[in-house]
C-alpha cells in the first residue's frame, strides 16, 4: 500500500532534533492519535506504532555524526538501514553522499522519506523495502540507527552489517544503550547524551547515553 504524502503533513509538524538542529523532521504531534489513524488509513489493527514519526537516539546520533565528519559520507554511496523518518539519510545526502539508499519496511516510513528530505532541501533517497537476509548491496557506507530495539531484530541485523563490513563497506551503528549489541567487538566513535523522545509528551526528560559505534 501506498500512503498518501498529505496523511504524513496532515498528523505531524516540523521540529528540530536537539542533537541535530540543522535538520527539521515532521514528527508526531500525538502519538497515540497518529498510531489510531494509521489504522485507520492502513484498514487494519495491528499497524506497527509510528516509529517514522521521531527522531530516535541512535539516528540523531548518526546524523551528529556524519554532519560532524563529513569524509565518512562525502562523495560515497550510503545505505541507511531502517531508515524511519529517514534522518539519517537526510543527514547523509547534506554532508555531501553521493548516493542515498534508505531501507525501511513501514510504508508511512517510506511516504515520510521524501517529504523529510524536501523539508530539507534534498532529494533523490531512493527507498527500498527488506534487505535483511540478503547479501548487504554495493554500498560504500552502512549507517543503522537505532536498528537494535529488540532480540530478534538485532539476530537479523548483525549478520547483515557484518557482511557488509566484510564486503568492504564502512559500518557505522547508532545506540542508545541496547543490551543486544556486543558491544566487546565494536569500537566507539561517538558517545552522546540526548533527551528521549518521550519527553515531548510531558513526562521528564530521560537523557540517554548514545553511541556511534564502528565494525572493526
Ligand atoms: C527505532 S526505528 C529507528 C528509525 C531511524 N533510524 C532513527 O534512528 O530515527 C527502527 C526502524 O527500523 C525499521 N525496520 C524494522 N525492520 C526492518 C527491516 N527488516 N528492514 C528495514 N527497516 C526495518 C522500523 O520500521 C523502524 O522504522
């Protein structure tokens, strides 16, 4: 199914992550109403909650990070693995990517991609759907964000970044402190503390100690 542009616009408003402020995202106004009418427009009820509509630890992490180091993505092809609001992606094509393939299974995540990239003054992220369980494609850079939130997602995930890793591909994970991750064979690149999403509901500020990690 293809999710119109104007439901994105219609249940979310710009805002500027507080790690990456040169960026502006359309993030949800009302989570529990955008997760409601998701159902709704989708014409089911076990819609995934809208995990496209927030800039999440590990992505704004991700994008400090390419924003801040621009080498890592100038002039290279980037693939961003489970893209969401395609953040990451974003932060990519503006540090100078050549190429930006962004990998999301949620297709409100797909309609939000371009909608977050033309806020942005970008354009051209190419969307594609699951890739998990296939060889990793010809990409110069990896970049997951947040990727890791649970067990099983982290056993599909894993395997994947470290054939891309094998493949020649830089490796970049952004994380907020997951347990899944080992994190004995990764290496820092970047630690973070950035004020949780949820915050935004009116509950206190949780600071989460995010990471960009590398594959060796
Ligand atoms: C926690 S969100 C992170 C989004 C974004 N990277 C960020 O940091 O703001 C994880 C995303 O992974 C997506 N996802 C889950 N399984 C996936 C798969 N097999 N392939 C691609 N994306 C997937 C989800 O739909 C969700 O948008």
């Amino acid at each position: 199914m293809t999710v119109p542009a104007e439901f994105i616009r219609a249940h979310t408003r710009p805002e500027r992550p507080p790690l990456v402020p040169e960026i502006q995202l359309l993030v949800a106004a009302d989570v529990v109403a955008l997760w409601e009418a998701m159902a709704v427009e989708q014409g089911r009820t076990d819609e995934e909650p809208p995990f496209w509509a927030a800039a999440w630890p590990g992505g704004q992490a991700l994008a400090r990070y390419v924003l801040d180091h621009p080498d890592v993505v100038a002039g290279r092809s980037v693939l961003d693995l489970g893209a969401g609001s395609g953040l990451v992606a974003v932060a990519a094509l503006l540090a100078g990517a050549e190429r930006v393939v962004a990998s999301e299974i949620d297709p409100f995540g797909l309609a939000a991609i371009p909608e977050n990239a033309a806020l942005n003054g970008v354009s051209g992220i190419e969307p594609v759907g699951d890739l998990l369980g296939e060889p990793p494609p010809a990409v110069d850079v990896v970049l997951a964000g947040d990727v890791c939130y649970d067990r099983i997602m982290t056993e599909r995930v894993l395997p994947f970044l470290d054939a891309a890793r094998t493949a020649g591909a830089e490796v970049l994970v952004g994380d907020p402190g997951r347990p899944y991750l080992p994190h004995d064979r990764l290496v820092e690149a970047a630690v973070h503390d950035i004020a949780d999403a949820d915050s935004s509901a009116g509950r206190p500020a949780r600071i989460r100690r995010t990471t960009v990690w590398r594959l060796p």
